[in-house]
C-alpha cells in the first residue's frame, strides 16, 4: 500500500470550501488533468457513484468510483478503481485562523500486474501520487480563490507527506 498526503488552506468558510469538492463541476475547474466527472445523482452525497475520465498527454482513461463518507463540510471520500490500483482519497476540513485547512490523504493499492510488481514499481507511483496531490492541491487554491475572490495568507504552504 501506498500513502501520501497534503494539506492547502484557501481563504473562504468551510460551507464554500467543501462545495469546491463535493460538485462535480466545479471539481473539474481544479483538478486539470480531468476532462469529464458524471456523478449519479446531483446533489452529491454518501452512495453517489460516478465515472470520471482523465487524459494524460495522449493517453485518456475511465475510472468508475464511489462517495464512501460524506459529511457535510467536513468530510469527503471516495473509493476509485483504475485498471492497476484502487484509489482511496479522503478530504478533510479544518477551521483556521486564515480560512479552512483542507488536507487530502490518498492510500493506493496495487493490483493486477503492478501489485507483482510492486517493488519497481511502488517507488514510482509514490512519487507520481506526492506530485499529483500537490498539483492537484496548489490548482485547487488558485482557481478557488480567482472565482471565489477570498484569499488565505500567502505564506500558508501546500504541505505533502508520503509514506511507502
């Protein structure tokens, strides 16, 4: 198993916060390598299921997933298969002096061939996943605060943590 983390603080209450990323549109404004998120139901909530497509250079691909906790403005997460692991992301938020602490714990499990494979190939995905939190995070800040307009304080960084 994989584990990796990250933390961002945005300027806004955690009501504005969560809605960042609970609904599905908006989610695709911050996450930029994805290219459709269809949820089951609108609004999301606990159960909703949803296939989300991404597109990496030239290469496109599907993952179907599911809202495994949901608690309004504090708690959001979901379970995501992809052909070589599963995904389990959870979003977190915390009330700070400077806005909402917004942290995102991802634990991978490799299956099929990546999971025999696991020790070329856990170093890698570990460092793809440290990568893609912290884009993925520092994307989240930016856009939230150009189309919200609240702003934390510059000096807040986007923290990332990994744990093989």
């Amino acid at each position: 198993m994989i584990r990796a983390s990250g933390t961002v603080c945005l300027g806004g209450p955690s009501e504005t916060v969560f809605a960042w990323l609970a609904d599905p549109e908006l989610v695709l404004l911050w996450v930029p390598q994805m290219v459709a998120n269809e949820h089951s139901e609108s609004p999301s909530r606990l159960g909703t299921t949803f296939v989300q497509r991404f597109q990496y250079g030239n290469r496109t691909w599907t993952s179907t997933g599911k809202i495994v906790e949901f608690v309004e403005n504090k708690r959001l997460a979901i379970d995501v298969a992809q052909p070589s692991m599963i995904v389990h992301a959870a979003y977190s938020l915390d009330r700070v002096e400077s806005g909402t602490e917004v942290r995102q714990d991802v634990v991978l499990e490799l299956r099929g061939v990546a999971a025999y494979a696991r020790y070329v190939v856990q170093p890698i995905v570990s460092r793809i996943a440290r990568r893609r939190i912290a884009t993925n995070l520092a994307a989240l800040k930016a856009t939230f605060e150009r189309d919200v307009g609240w702003t934390s304080s510059p000096s807040y960084p986007i923290a990332i943590k990994s744990q093989d």
